[in-house]
C-alpha cells in the first residue's frame, strides 16, 4: 500500500504549494455591480464601453458585439427585439461556437452572472426605453420523421434557404458573396453541415429557434410571419429545423492523431469519387488562422479537411475533402476578398472597421469608385500536404510550420488552375524552394470541385526512387504529416491561410500470421499448465488421502 | 358622439398648441398616441399655412450602374432595358427622391399619427418607392410584388430594426416607433436593393417626385427649418416663415458636384430636445 | 464477514480495493485541486498492481498457517470433485483470457508515437533578446519598480487581447478559439501548476523565444508559441506578464523561493 499512501502524499503537497491565490491588486471602483467584472473580463474584446471596440476586436470577424446599440444574435425574442435576460445569459454562460466568444460556465457566481447581465442592458438605452421584451412562444417540436425531413427539404427550397447556405446548406449560395452585416462588415453564411459551429448552437431547438426569430443584425431573417401569414404551418418550419440538423454529422468529428491508411490489394482508386473512398475511413483535420509568424491571418475560411488514406504496398494515395463557398479566383467573390484583406490590413488600427471597406461618411457605399484591388491580385485556391524528409526515428521532426533553415521538410502543393501537385521542399511557411531531382508528375493528382467542396486526391509511389529530400513512405510507421489550406477568395495566399499542427499517417502493415500465432501459442500453453497443475494437485490430495 | 370626441380632441389639441411653449409631461408622450381617428387636422383650418417648393439640380446626373440580375430571371424580366441602380432620379433640372421635412420649428406640439398605411413594395428586384416618408408608428405595409425571397432588413440607429423573410408574393406590416432620418432598408439575398426611410412625428414631410416639387400642407404659423435630404447629395436647410393661411416657397438647389457630401444616415432626431442640433445620446458606432 | 478473515479473500479484496484507487482515485486527486487529469496508463496501472501483489503474497506467506489457510481455497478448486464445473470454467477462461491479452500486445497498434516532452524546461542563464545580451538568472520584471503597474496592466491587457486571445483564451484557460488547432495544447495559465510556479524571467523568456526557443527536451517542432520578440518589445512582453499574473491572481515565484527549493 505504500505507492497509496506516496500518491496521496505528493498529492498533499502539491495541494499545499503553489495553490493559494493572492487578491486581485487592482480595486473596483465605486461602480455599478457587474462592473467590475465586465471590465475585468468581457472589456478587451467589447471596450470599456460596451461598443465592441476593445483590443480583441480590430482582428476578428465577426467582430465582438456593439451593445450599445441593443442587437443581439441570439435571443429568444422577435426580429429586432430585444433579448430576455435569460437570452443573454445563455449566451454569456454557453458562449458563441464558431466565434471568439468562450462560454464563461463555472467562472462565475450567480450573483456576478445577474450583476454581469445588469450592466450589460445599461449599454444601450433600448432597455429604459422598450417595453421589456417577451420570448416568442414556440410549439413543441413534431418528430424527426423521413417525411418530416422531406418536407423539411421542400421548405428549405421553397423558403430559399439556398439563396445564401447553398442547394446542400455549404455557405455557397449565389448571395453569400455580398452578406453583410449591420455594420457593412462581411459576413458568412453558415455552413449547415458544420452545425458544432453554429453561433446559437446546433441541436433542432436552437436552429428553430434561430428560424423563428432571426439573428438581428444580420442578414439571417426571421421566418416567424410565415406562420401567421399561413404560407407554412408550425411543424413545417419545425421541419426545415430538423432537415438543416440532418445537414450536419450526429455528433461532432472526433479528432484523432493518427490517419490511419487502410492496405487494399490490387489497384488504388483511379479517381477522387471513387467508389473505394466511399467505405474508406475518414479523418477530421481541424484548421485554424495562422497566427505564428507575421503577416498573420485571422480570419481563415477553411476551419477543417477530411483525409483518407490507402495503400497497395507500391503506392499511397491520400483523398483531401474540403469545403470553401468559392473557387478561386472567383470574380463573384473579388468585391469579398477586396474587403477581408482591407479589414485585415487596417487591422485593430482603425476603432471603425467599416470605414477600412468604404470611406464614404454615409451608411450609402459609394459602389461608383472602382474596386481599388482587380482579380488579377485574386488568389487560387491551395493546399499543401507537409511531411518530413525521413521518417523520424525518435520524437524530433521538423518545425510544423514548413520546417526552418535547420531543418526543411517535404510537401505537396495543389493550387486550383495548376496541372498536378508540385513536389517542393519548404525552409518556413510558405518558403517554397524546388525538391532537386523530382520529375515532374511524380505525384498524380485528381481535382474535383461542386457545390462548395472540394476533393482532391493525390498518388505516390510509397518509393523515394532515390531522390534526396523526398520521403520514403512505409507501412507500419507513424509519419507525421501537416496540411495548409488557402482560400482565395478570402484574400488568403502565403502566411494568410489555414494551419494545422503535425499529425500521423499509418499505414497498414499486412496482418502477418504471427499475429494469430503468438496469442494461440499462450492459450495453449496456459491450459496445459493449468492441467498440469490441477492433475498433479489431484494426485498429491490422492496420495496423501491413500497414506 | 363620435362627432363630439373629434371635437374634444380638437379642442384639446388647439389649446396645446396655442398654450404651450416650454412642452410638458404630455408633449414628451404626446408622439405615442396614435388614434384610430381619420386623419384630422393638426391645426385650426383658420389658421392653417402651406409650405410649397421644389428641388432643382444642374449638372448631369450620373448613369445607372448596371445590376447583375442573371441569378433571379424573375426580376430580370421586369427591365427590358437591363436593370441599373439609379441612386439620382431626374427630371428637368429637378431632383426626384428627396426626403423633404420640417426639422425645426414646431416646438413641443404633438400630432396625430395616420393611421393610413404606407406602401413599399418589392417588385422587380427594387424597391418602389426608393424613399419613403413615414410617421412614427404609422403602419407601413411591406409588399412583395416578385414572388421570390426578400428579406427586409431594416437598419436604423433609434428605432429598433427588425428582419423578417418573405419568400413568396405577401404582405407584412411593420412601423417604427421613433423620428429617424433615414433608415437604411437592405434585401440581402439582392446586395443591390436599398430604400431609404425617413420618420418623423409629425406629418408634415414628403418626398420629391421627378419635378422636383414638395408641399407640406395644415401647418401651424410659424418659422420653420425645412431639411432636404438625398441619399447621395447630402443635406440642405432653409428657413422659412408662414403666417395664418398664408403660403411659403422654398427652393432647393443641388448640383451634380455635391457627390461625395456626407449623407447623415440614421440619425436620431430627438423630440425631448426641442429641435436643438445636438444629437441623441448614444452614438452607436 | 466470516469471509474477510480468510486470508484469500482478505488478498482479493486489497487487490481489488487497489486496482480501484489506481484507475479512479489518482485521476481524481488533481480535479480537487482544480488542475486538469487524465487516465493512468494502463502500463502504469500494471505496475503498480504487480507491486501489490507482491506486497500481499509476502504478507499471507508471512506464517505457515496463514499461508495454508491462504492455499486452502486454491486447493479446493483443484481437487475437491463437487468444484468440477468451477475447475473447468476456469481451464478455459483462464487460457482464453491469456489468448486475447497476448493477442492485444501483439496486433497492429496505431497509436502517435509518444511525445514527451518537459512543460517546464530548464531556462538558459542568458538570452539575447533582439540583439541585446540580458541574463535572466535574478532578473526582476523591471515595470514593478516604477509603480504604474495598473497601467502597466491595461497595456498588457491590450497585449494579450491583440495577440495571445486567440490560443490563450479570454479566461487565460489555454482554450481559445484556435487551441483546437494546435498540439500540444496551449498553456492554461489559470492553473496552479504553470505560472504560479515560474518566475517572471521564466515567462518573459518562454514568450520572447516563443516554441523556436525551447530546447530539445521541449519539443520545439510541435511548439505554436510564436517567436513574440519578433513582434513585440521588452516592455511589452513584461506589460503582458503583469497581466498574466493581475488576471489570474497569481504571485509570481521569487528568486528567493527558487532559490530554496532548487534542489528539488
């Protein structure tokens, strides 16, 4: 028992040091309660002012909530209402996923939620001078039947939800392009099969209510005089709710450190929709703005890839399935990426993101001026597959952002337009240099793009074919490997883009019989020696009986 | 009876107006009330003045920017000529689509609100009217004449806004609560569909048709600042002043070199502050 | 309870009482202290329940009798003919379950390769921080001499909120919205175990030299902490350091402190 009693021990002595917390050395102001809180914790992102201009703010988009102004995305109340205070308390408690704002359950005591959600409403004078807002009443949802999602189906064409989220809820309809939001910054449609990242919540009560009573400030609308105006009925916009969750995974993807790359025997897949990836395994590989060295990206379009992996023993081919609303350079979303890139460059310099778009005084753009930036500036679209040069024997690798002076690692690069994938070394992001020796081509590539997604599948031989720098893959080995994702059409080229760290792709060894051997030779082995043992431990009671 | 109401009202009101200088309790709700009265008068018949005028413009109006409608055929049927966005409407030498309001002038009087509703209507991917004049809770029917989904967007500063979806050929009716000039109105589903709205709590506002002219009838005597406002050339003021019955012109001139002028958008007028320039309490952003 | 004087059963119990403090109560032991756990490894469990097994069969092999009394079960089992169907049940499940152990060691497992790394490596005495030498061995955070620090506060506040939000996060729990993207995870300063036990030369040094910096047992190729002296300035690495320590209400170790314990 002693490794108890050392446990609990070292325990007690990590409770003891290092655990007492000193006050907080900077008093609270005679203030409002909630004060003090706020300015402790919500003011770098929403200013000490409530405008939404706190330090945080001048890189994000969507930017940080204005609440003087009274509009808030998530209420519970109709179009251009107020929220409750349980509105704003949810939000504050659960946060916004797919945005900056952190769910802040357990950070607090009740009485500093109250106090919090108090000073909040004295930010804009909407709560003195509105009647109290009330919480629609919402009927209880119908089940989620195939006829429900059917009908579901119609509605979100006959709604034209398409007109923004696209025909199969991508983010990629024709409007998406031009949303704006209250403050003439762009804003995204949400991708519906991404619903762990919708603002409200994913479940089919939060995206109802969503439809029911809009997201103020936005270009999402409520739907809720539908109802009165009988052009649909409760359960059928209850319908649209339970078609737009079936748009998403049931659960959120898993994120796992290993791609594993299944062994098939003859062929791999000629093309990228190939049948054979449709039972392939998939693996979720989350993106996010590259933030590690300067220019630095913050507001990245590609959040996540899926990979699948296969090989035959002579060759790997990985399959890349992404989605981006555009495929760039697209003309229709140059007026889009001329704004990202303009808000992205004034930075958090300017307390008026909107005036970095247009400096016209008024709320009416002046549209007259020509775009200052033109598509020739507009980016493709890219991606790049990064691995290192030799397979690490122990933990060391390369730097995950493209390696460095030291140490360069080897990577595959597909840019929309371009034939084929180059084979490159990189010495840091985006610091490109040619792999001496590799023939053109030796890395096949396939490229499909409809509806907002993009597939793209990529063959080697898993043999270097003795060119120095390029990766020999193996089977039965962690290798790591990292992906880059740029959007174009997001003004997204070199350090502006989507990051990931290093992961692994194993392949499949064949199952070698040895592998049933050793298991069988143990049980076999066990029962004999439990025979032997029992059989002799019977003749001893024998014996010693018959004595 | 109901006679004898709309003369109780009238008298009541009369000896508001009359009496009235420094404003009181009722003068600061006064702007809520809406009756369900006709549209009566706001002042004595006897006494009842008129501000006429017109909005003139020189130079040459900018040509419509044309519209890439090929996403929604419905409404590109509707323009044989090809859809443009025409953000200056002109007849000869005149200016069409300006707000025109008296902004200053009335004091604390208060005014029955219409309860006529006013129309926009979605038709053709555009708004008709592009600029509209409202009283503060005065109903304003939204229409939709294309049959495929707007949304309406609403998006002022004071008023609470509010965004509401219609995606087949209906009608839905909204009002604001506040003086505002103007409200933003936006279709985000069609980036280049805009209106502009102008509320006041008062009636006594109007928008320029193509020749240029306003008129701004049943006003009390008195001296006014008159505003005109255009969603590309700016704002203009001038004073004018009206005696019983009698009939004040004002002139606007604009010019095609005003573009570029700031155009206030949104900006609250506040009743409490008798007409003062400063401007109400929160500035948003 | 006639039960848990036998000698046998009094073995299986402490066994069993072990095996469920090792998977359950050491994982639990650092939530009480509001630190982040996670699940012994089953190697480690392994261990741990081999050491007490040995401990209890030195204690029921102590004396003859216990250790008879100990055997007499065991014996049953084997011999007695009424335990028959016990004994053969046993003869299969005991090789089978030997099988499928021997069968999980030896098939395909596609588990990352271990990274371990130190959280905390060793600090170099000196750095040269843009150019300039500075020792960091006894080095004081030079704002807490002027006597500004709640200005020196706000400016770190603007700080962090420009550049450490997005990994860091807004309650300094290391889980900001782009911590999903990165291994190993950012560091949760809110935690007893990270900054209360560095000194603030420690940080200023980690936040200059960023993950480029650290040395080999750091893992630096994993490492997303940019290389801050790039971006920022002495002064505004240490006005972000007077914020990290403000925000979560921690003391900074002294140098008095590392001192005394250095021999740990």
């Amino acid at each position: 028992m002693t490794f108890v009693r050392a446990a609990l021990a070292t325990a007690g002595v990590l409770l003891a040091t290092g655990f007492v917390r000193s006050p907080a050395p900077l008093p609270a102001q005679e203030a409002p309660a909630g004060k003090a809180t706020y300015d402790r914790w919500c003011a770098g992102c929403h200013g000490a002012d409530g405008a939404g201009g706190g330090p945080g703010a001048g890189t994000m988009l969507p930017r940080p909530r204005d609440f003087t102004t009274g509009r808030y995305q998530i209420r519970s109340t109709p179009s251009g209402a107020l929220p409750t205070d349980a509105d704003i308390l949810a939000v504050i408690l659960d946060g916004m996923p797919g945005t900056a704002m952190p769910g802040w359950r357990d950070r607090f005591s009740d009485g500093e939620l109250r106090d919090l959600v108090a000073y909040l409403k004295t930010f804009s004078p909407f709560f003195e001078s509105q009647p109290a807002p009330e919480t629609l009443p919402i009927a209880s949802a119908p089940s989620a039947s195939e006829e429900a999602l059917g009908e579901g189906r119609d509605f979100y064409e006959k709604i034209e939800c398409n007109k923004c989220h696209g025909p199969t809820g991508r983010g990629n309809g024709p409007s998406a392009p031009t949303l704006e939001d209250d403050d003439d910054l762009p804003v995204r449609a949400a991708d519906l099969t991404e619903n762990w990242l919708f603002n409200g919540g994913g479940s089919v009560e939060e995206i109802h209510e969503r439809l029911v009573t809009g997201l103020n400030g936005t270009p999402m609308p409520s739907f809720h005089d539908l109802i009165a105006s009988e052009f649909m009925t409760e359960d059928q916009l209850w319908n649209v709710a339970h078609y737009v969750r079936s748009l998403a995974p049931e659960e959120p993807p898993r994120v796992s450190e290993v791609v594993r790359g299944a062994r098939v025997e003859g062929e791999l897949p000629a093309s990228v929709d190939d049948e054979a990836w449709e039972v392939a395994e998939r693996f979720y590989v989350p993106l996010v703005g590259q933030v590690v060295v300067e220019p630095r990206w913050f507001t990245p379009s590609v959040d996540g890839v899926w990979i699948q992996a296969l090989h035959n023993g002579r060759e790997v081919a990985l399959r890349i399935v992404w989605h981006d609303p555009s495929r760039s350079p697209d003309p229709e979303w140059e007026e889009w990426r001329a704004k990202v890139v303009a808000i992205a460059e004034a930075g958090g310099e300017t307390s008026d993101p909107a005036a970095a778009v247009s400096d016209t005084s008024g709320a009416a753009p002046d549209t007259t001026a020509p775009a200052a930036v033109t598509v020739a500036a507009h980016p493709p679209d890219a991606l790049v597959v990064q691995f290192p040069r030799t397979i690490p024997d122990g933990m060391e690798r390369p730097f995950f952002l493209m390696g460095d002076d030291r140490e360069p690692v080897y990577l595959w690069r597909w840019e929309n337009g371009r034939d084929g994938v180059e084979e490159l070394l990189a010495r840091g992001l985006a610091r490109y240099e040619p792999l001496p020796g590799a023939e053109a081509g030796a890395v096949a590539a396939e490229v499909a793009y409809d509806d907002g997604e993009w597939r793209l599948m990529l063959r080697r031989p898993l043999d270097a074919g003795g060119v120095e720098g390029r990766l020999s893959f193996e089977a039965g080995r962690a290798i790591p490997f990292a992906v880059f994702a740029w959007d174009g059409s997001n003004g997204e080229t070199d350090t502006r883009g989507s990051i990931g760290s290093w992961y692994f792709l194993y392949l499949d060894q064949p199952t070698a019989s040895t592998v049933y051997v050793a298991p069988i030779l143990a049980t076999l082995l066990t029962a004999a020696l439990g025979v032997v043992v029992v059989v002799r431990a019977q003749r001893r009671a024998r014996n010693g009986a018959g004595r | 009876m109901k006679r004898s109401l709309e003369a109780m009202t009238m008298a009541v009101l009369f000896a508001a107006l009359t009496a009235c200088g420094g404003g009181g309790e009722e003068a600061d709700t006064g702007g809520e009330v809406a009756t369900d009265e006709e549209v009566g008068p706001a002042v004595s018949p006897d006494s009842a003045a008129t501000v006429t005028g017109v909005v003139n413009f020189t130079g040459a109006a900018p040509a419509g920017e044309p519209i890439d409608m090929s996403e929604e055929p419905t409404c590109a049927e509707k323009h044989a000529e090809g859809p443009t966005r025409q953000t200056v409407v002109t007849g000869d030498g005149t200016l069409a689509n300006v707000f025109v309001y008296v902004k200053d002038g009335l004091g604390s009087r208060t005014f029955p609100t219409s309860s006529e509703p006013v129309e926009i209507d979605q038709d053709g991917c555009e708004y008709h009217p592009r600029v509209l004049a409202i009283q503060a809770n005065q109903p304003l029917v939204i229409k939709n004449s294309d049959g495929i989904l707007h949304n309406i967007n609403t998006q002022p500063t004071v008023n609470q806004g509010f965004n509401v979806s219609q995606p087949v050929s209906m009608e839905t009716t909204k009002s604001f609560t506040s003086p505002e000039v103007m409200i933003p109105v936006k279709c985000d589903v069609h980036g280049w569909m805009e209106a502009f709205i102008g509320v006041q709590s008062h009636p006594y506002m109007a928008v320029t048709a193509t020749d240029g002219s306003f008129r701004l009838e049943n006003l009390p005597p008195g001296t006014y600042t008159i505003e005109a406002w255009h969603e590309r050339y700016g704002t203009q003021t001038q004073t004018v002043t009206v005696g019983p019955q009698e009939s004040g012109e004002v002139t606007f001139e604009y010019s095609a070199d005003m573009a570029g002028r700031p155009v206030p958008m949104a900006e609250p007028i506040d009743l409490h502050d008798h007409g003062s320039e400063q401007p109400v309490a929160h500035a948003g952003r | 309870m006639k039960l848990l004087r036998h000698p046998f059963w009094q073995a299986v119990l402490v066994l069993l009482v072990a095996w469920i403090l090792i998977t359950f109560g050491i994982p639990y032991l650092p939530r009480l202290a509001g630190m982040d756990s996670a699940p012994v490894p089953s190697s480690v469990v392994l261990q741990y329940m081999v050491t007490v097994l040995v401990g209890v069969l030195i204690w029921v092999s102590d004396s003859d009798e216990r250790w008879n009394r100990f055997l007499e079960p065991i014996r049953a089992t084997m011999v007695e003919p009424e335990r028959r169907w016990l004994r053969l049940g046993l003869l299969v499940a005991i090789p089978l379950l030997v099988g499928f152990l021997a069968f999980r060691q030896v098939r395909q497992t596609v588990a990352a390769p271990p990274s371990l790394r130190s959280i905390h490596p060793a600090p170099p005495s000196s750095i040269t921080f843009r150019g300039t030498p500075m020792t960091l061995a006894g080095l004081e955070n030079p704002l807490r001499a002027d006597g500004s620090i709640a200005e020196d506060y706000e400016e770190g506040k603007r700080v962090y909120y420009e550049n450490c939000l997005p990994c860091h996060g807004d309650a300094l729990d290391g889980r900001g919205h782009y911590a999903h993207g990165f291994n190993p995870a950012p560091l949760a300063f809110n935690q007893g175990g990270t900054i209360p036990q560095l000194t603030e030369s420690f940080v200023f040094w980690r936040i200059a030299k960023g993950g480029p910096g650290l040395p080999k047992e750091g893992a630096p190729w994993n490492s997303a902490m940019p290389v801050w002296e790039d971006m920022l300035t002495a002064e505004e690495i240490w006005a972000v350091v007077v914020f990290l320590y403000d925000q979560t209400g921690f003391s900074p170790r002294t140098w008095e402190e590392a001192a005394g314990e250095g021999g740990e």
